[in-house]
C-alpha cells in the first residue's frame, strides 16, 4: 500500500496508478514506477510538472543511461514510469519524445556483439545457461577444457577472414562436438566419433538438415586447418529429415496496423526494413555515408556474406530521414565539442582511412543516445542502437494488434520481396536488391506470390 502526505498527493497519485492499471502494468510493479517518478520530480525541484520541455527529459535521460550501477531493465522502467507520467498530466511533450529510442539505447553492444567482436572477441566455450535449452544430455553440456583448442580455431577462421559469425558458430559447435566425444587427446579424434555425433544429432536432438551441415562444415574445417588432416569419407551417417518452411509473409493492411503502433526510430527502422528488404542488422548498422539523397539509394556495406548491394531509397522515407539525420548531426557537434564523437571502425577499416573515427560520414545513422566503453581500447564511443529492443517491440505490437502470424523483424524482409513478386518485378531483379547468390533462393517468395495473383486457386471455388 502506498502512502502520500496529503489529499492533493494522493489524488495526484491515484491518477497515476490508474494510468498504470490502464496500460496494462502488473500491480506490484506501482511501487517501484511511482518511486522512479519521484526521483525525477525531484530532480526538478524548481519546475512545476507542466512546465517542464522536452529537453528537461532528454537532458535527466542521458544522465540516467550512463549510470554504470544501474541494469538496462530499471533504466527501461524507469522510462515508461515517466512516460506514463506526462501522459497522466496530458502533458504535450507525452506524443513529442521519441520514448522506444530512449529505451533502445539502455543496452550497451556486448563484447561479443558481431559489430564489435571482431576486434574484441575471446572465445569463451558455451555456458550451462546459453545450452539449457539446447543441451539437455549430459554428453552434450558445456564445460572449459576445450579453451586452447578453440583458441586454435578462431586464429584459423581469421586467417580465413570468415565472418565473426561463422567464427562463433564453429567454436559453439565444436565445443558441444568436443563434449559429446569426451575427447582428451584431440589428435585421436576420428571419422566414427563425426558419423556418431552427427547421427545422434539427427536422431537424439532432431535438428534442422541445415544444423546438421553447419556441425559438418564445423568439424570439416577443424580437421583441415587445426589438423591437418582431411575429414575422409563421412556420407553414411543418418540425414536430419528435411523441412520446407515458408516464409511468414504480411499483408498491407497489416503491415500498416504495425506501423500505425509505432513511432519514431523504431518506425523509421521498420519502414526501412519493409521499404528496402533490409535485414534487421544491416537497418542499425547504416552509416551516414551509405544514404545517399542524390541519386535516391541505399548502399549495404558488409552485408551476409562479405557483400555489397545498392537499393532505391522510398521516396517517403527521404524527409524523415533527412529530419533524424539532421538531429544526431546536432548531437554529433556536441559531442566533437566535448572532446568525444568517436564511432566504431574496424581493424581494416582503421588501416585504409586512419582515424576518421570521429567524421561525420562515419556515424551510424542509428546511433545510441549513450556513450559506451569499448572493452578493449577502453576508447568511450557511440555505438548504433542495440537491435533486441526493436525485436521486442515488433513482437508485442504485432500481438497488440493481434496479427496471428509469428511476426519478427525478419518478416519485413520477406514481405518485402513477395510484395515486389506480386506487381510483377522481375525475380532476377528481386534477387540482386535483396543480394541473394542465387535465385533458389529468391524463389522462395514466389509461391505466395502466386496465391496473391491468383494464378494458383482451389478448385472449391470453382464450384
């Protein structure tokens, strides 16, 4: 039970408490959002609550988001206490201030994030609690005695200049291969203990045929480059029963009752994703130099697989890029005047262009609104928005609107290419914008493509 000084407080209170009840907040969760308000209107002490501006917020969030003592999950309560707040009051600033963004910048970029783990990246062998739902048998759990021998790997996957992706695929999967084999003396290592895991995969774990090929070209590339020896003949061991999924594909009308839910960075990110087939890290990894007004695109950079695409920018989308870009330019000449500015490159990027870290055509278009501490330089930098938050949002508002498909940010990009299939885009173009290798895979797209333009029915209807 909360207690308040006098009638006006609690009226005031009450309010509030509605406001919660009314936007869905679990009731032992008031306590802790009325003590977040508190610490804010005291904080402004000498501000009435209607008076206050939208840069009183921003300037009392940036305070509290590099707050290094407090978790990402408060400072996001934190947040949406005095969201609800403002609209309590029906304060004006309540619509004005771009909440999700705020929220979307509470996460700092782990060591092991892709953007930055190239050049931070220790292997580190998979954790009881990553495998708890993906290891249930004790053969097959985690331990750290595979360190040094998966050390070995990653030296030869960057010489390799693989992905930091396939970098921390192999090393996972061939700690819970190393595991299952309970091997001592890795040199011993054969083509039975490969067949066994590999059939145990299919058969004990029933894992995807795709799953099945990575373990395979895991192990593969372990004996070939640690080794040195070839893998041999390994074909006779039991196949994972092939799937065939299609892609969740969204209609307009749904599409538009997603976007209607959302607002600022977040929508802009989801319409890129709809608008250009973006996958979700090539949305948040954009730099500013890679939108490019005058010829109208978009240029991918370092996209999956080491490749580069061009794709048309919406013609909706260039003022409220424009407007976004202008107001992170201001927040970048702010930080160059406090001695800070400095964005994320890679090793290479640093080699060919030196330190251009702090030029304007190298920030993200996405940035966080919070500095972070890079893990290994200790360099304090500004780096993109963290993507798990969007993911989230995306998954609670196509609840929201109660949309019965399982919708992910991915989904844009699927529907995407099947709405581009349906007004008659050729699928070669269709393949080259959405930077597929080959059309297999673009083909896809076309079979709900088809039931959309009518040229596959049931023969019910005709009846």
């Amino acid at each position: 039970m909360l207690h308040f000084k006098d009638e006006r407080e609690q009226r005031f209170w009450d309010n509030y408490l509605i406001t919660l009840q009314q936007s869905g907040i679990a009731p032992n969760l008031f306590s802790y959002y009325v003590r977040h308000c508190e610490w804010y209107i005291k904080s402004h002490k000498n501000i009435r609550l209607k008076d206050h501006t939208t840069q009183d917020v921003s300037d009392y969030f940036k305070l509290r988001i590099n707050s290094p003592n407090v978790s990402a999950y408060v400072k996001r309560q934190e947040m949406d206490a005095i969201k609800l707040l403002f609209q309590t009051i029906r304060s004006p600033i309540y619509k004005e201030i771009d909440w999700d963004f705020w929220k979307m910048s509470c996460k700092d970029l782990e060591p092991t994030h892709p953007t930055v783990a190239r050049n931070n990246f220790k292997v580190t062998t998979v954790t009881a609690a990553d495998a708890s739902t993906d290891s249930p048998t004790q053969t097959d759990s985690s331990d750290d005695n595979h360190t040094d021998e998966l050390d070995k790997v990653i030296k030869k996957v960057r010489l390799k200049n693989y992905s930091i992706r396939t970098e921390s695929t192999y090393t996972h999967w061939l700690n819970r291969f190393f595991n299952y084999t309970q091997v001592k003396n890795y040199d011993a290592l054969s083509n039975k203990d490969v067949l066994d895991y590999l059939s145990y995969l299919a058969l004990d774990r029933e894992v995807a045929p795709a799953t099945q090929a990575i373990v395979l070209n895991a192990i593969s590339f372990y004996f070939k480059a640690v080794l040195d020896r070839d893998l041999g003949d390994v074909r006779q061991f039991v196949k994972s029963r092939p799937r065939t999924k299609v892609p969740v594909v969204l209609t307009t009308q749904e599409l538009s009752r997603i976007l209607d839910e959302l607002n600022g960075v977040q929508s802009l990110l989801v319409q890129l994703m709809y608008g250009c087939g973006l996958r979700l890290m090539e949305a948040v990894r954009l730099r500013v130099q890679d939108i490019d007004f005058g010829y109208q695109q978009i240029i991918i950079r370092n996209a999956k697989g080491n490749k580069e695409r061009v794709v048309p920018l919406p013609v909706k989308l260039v003022e409220p890029i424009r407007s976004h870009m202008a107001s992170i330019k201001v927040q970048h000449t702010e930080d160059l005047s406090n001695g800070l500015g400095s964005t994320y490159m890679s090793a290479d990027l640093v080699k060919k262009y030196g330190k251009s870290d702090k030029q304007w055509v190298w920030q993200y278009v996405f940035p966080s609104a919070k500095h972070s501490v890079d893990p290994k330089s200790g360099a304090v930098r500004r780096h993109h928005i963290h993507e798990s938050t969007l993911q989230k949002a995306v998954r609670t508002v196509s609840r929201k609107v109660e949309i019965s498909k399982r919708v992910s940010c991915h989904t844009f990009r699927h529907s995407y290419a099947t709405h581009l299939l349906e007004r008659g885009m050729d699928i070669r173009t269709v393949q080259e914008l959405l930077g597929h290798s080959d059309v297999s895979t673009t083909m896809i797209y076309t079979h709900t493509a088809n039931f959309a333009k009518g040229k596959t029915s049931s023969p019910l209807d005709f009846l």
